[in-house]
C-alpha cells in the first residue's frame, strides 16, 4: 500500500511538473524528486516482503517483478536525467524512459490493489504509523537537499537545470535547438501557406510576407517536457496586434497538423506569431511558417505551423490538461 501512495505521488507531482512552467515549478519539481526519494527509503523494507513472497508460487508473482523492474527503470532514470549524467537511451531520451516506466509501474501497481484490495485500518492511523510516515518524509526531504547539495558541490550538470528540470540546450543558437514534436505530429506540407485570423465576427487572411512587416520581438525560453530548454529571441507580430478586438472568453491556436490549444483572452499582448527566431526565419522543424510563443509555458503550448487564430467564447480552461494528439 505504501508503495502504491508513493508511486501515485509521483504521478501527480509529475504531471504538475510537466505543466507548471515557471512560478511554482521549482516546488513541484522537489516534492516530485521527494517522492522518488521515499519510495527508495521503503525499498529495504519493501524487499522483505517481496522475498517472502516470490518464495511461494502464486498467480501474479511475474506482475510483481515488472512492477520492480519498471520502479527500479524509472528511478534511475529519473536520477541519471536529474543529475545530468545521462540524457539519452539510444533513440530515447532520459525523460521518455523515466516516464515510460513509471506509468507502467503505477499501472501494475493499480491493478495489484485492485486484485489484492487491502482495506485501511484504524491501526494505520496510530501516532506511531503517523510520526513513521513524517519520518520517512522528513528523511527523504533531507535526502532530496543532500542530493542539490552533492550536486552543486561535485559541478555535476544538473547544477544548472532550471526550476522545471530542464537542461539547456541552444540557448540564442536556434540550429543547436532540437527539433521535436508532440507524438504523432510531423512536419506538414505548407506550401501555399496562409493564416486565417477570426476575431469580433470577422475574417481575414495573411500571407507571409505581410507578416513580415512587424517586428515585434520578445526573448522567451522554449521549455520542453522531454527534459530540455533553450532561451531565443523570437521576432513576429503579437497577437493583438492581429486580433484587433478581444471581445470574447478564449483564442484558439490551431496548427496545420490539427494540434491546438487554447489560452486566456487576457494573454493576448503576452502572446507572439514568430516567423523568425535568432534573426532569421524559423526553419521547417522549428515551426515555419509561423508558431507561437508562449512566455512562462511549457513547450506543448508553444503551437507550430499555425494556420489558424480564433477568438472563441467558450472560456479557455474546457480543454485536455495536456494535448491528447
């Protein structure tokens, strides 16, 4: 059961982590790492049990060695990213192997309550099984800042990670920057290119030579959820700018791939249409013709090959959390 609640910590903690992008990341970002830490403090205790039980034949003995299995992939994968030592699997990277096996390991975990419900007890309410479980935080806090600590002083990579746990990558270099997408998107055809902007019940087209008499700019820091950032200067025209009036609830971004998202009214002047990025146009990969720049969100925010802009009345919260293609 222990084992359960920390592994559903992590989840939640990481999920926040994917979606805070500044503001309470560094704090999401901890309690995530802390979590990992106490399932590691429970491992000594946890393996008691485990060789009790693979010494007797039982159904779903293979479903508990892949749940450790997969705990063990995730936790050091999570700490090799975390430390900066390894970033990459092969073709996968540290972030895609952490997450991959953690939600295996949370679904076997899901599944073996679900076969084997064990039901609370008052006796887990007792003040020694509390001051236990503030032990164990208190431990794997302390841990976690030992950790930060053993890093910095060894200069290890992961010293200069930003609040999310990103590491830096092309920072003001746009071609060192990677180029990714999010699952099954990929780089669409878009000759003929045009933007459609709806706003305040009218339509208008834009090519992109007309977008390139603005020269709005903004310095922002694309912020990825696979495990990396790069700081540009980004250069386009706000959204504003191209709305015109921002009588409605949401403005809808929509890529030529079918991929959206939607943002608050308010975010209208925060909000850029780049068709360059570090003084040149943005490359095929980078999201050319057009993107959009984000400030202070993650990457999936950040909307590549945006054919069309809609101001909407519907309010901008009635989405997914995350983009579910």
């Amino acid at each position: 059961m222990a084992l359960a609640v920390l592994l559903c910590a992590a989840l939640v903690t990481g999920l926040l982590a994917f979606a805070t992008g500044n503001g309470w990341a560094l704090w999401v970002v901890g309690a995530h790492g802390v979590a990992g830490l106490a399932i590691v403090l429970i491992i000594p205790w946890k393996s008691t049990v485990v060789r009790r039980g693979m010494g007797r034949s039982r159904p779903g003995r293979g479903a508990s060695v892949l749940l450790a299995a997969m705990t063990f992939v995730a936790l050091t994968s999570g700490f090799m990213f975390s430390t900066g030592l390894v970033l990459r699997y092969g073709p996968l990277n540290a972030m895609q192997v952490h997450v991959g096996s953690a939600v295996v390991a949370i679904a076997v975990a899901l599944v073996h309550v679900w076969q084997r419900p064990v039901r609370p007890r008052a006796v887990d309410l007792e003040r020694r099984n509390l001051l236990r479980a503030g032990a164990l935080a208190g431990t794997a806090i302390a841990a976690y800042a030992g950790l930060e600590g053993a890093m910095r002083l060894l200069r290890l990579p992961g010293e200069r990670r930003r609040d999310t746990g990103s590491h830096e990558r092309g920072s003001f270099d746009p071609a060192a920057m990677p180029v990714v997408s999010w699952f099954d998107d990929k780089i669409p055809n878009v000759d003929g290119w045009l933007l459609t902007v709806k706003a305040g019940g009218g339509l208008r087209t834009w090519t992109i030579a007309e977008l390139g008499e603005f020269a709005d700019h903004v310095t922002a820091t694309l912020d990825c959820t696979s495990g990396w950032y790069a700081t540009q200067e980004w250069t386009g025209v706000r959204i504003d700018r191209l709305l015109g009036t921002l009588a409605g609830e949401s403005i809808l971004v929509t890529s030529a791939t079918g991929y959206r998202r939607r943002y608050p009214i308010g975010d209208a002047p925060r909000l850029l249409l780049a068709t360059g990025v570090g003084g040149n146009p943005l490359s095929p990969g980078h999201g050319a013709p057009a993107r959009l720049v984000a400030p202070g969100r993650r990457g999936f925010w950040w909307v590549k090959w945006v054919t069309e802009i809609s101001v909407e009345e519907r309010p901008w919260w009635v989405q997914a959390p995350f983009p579910l293609t």
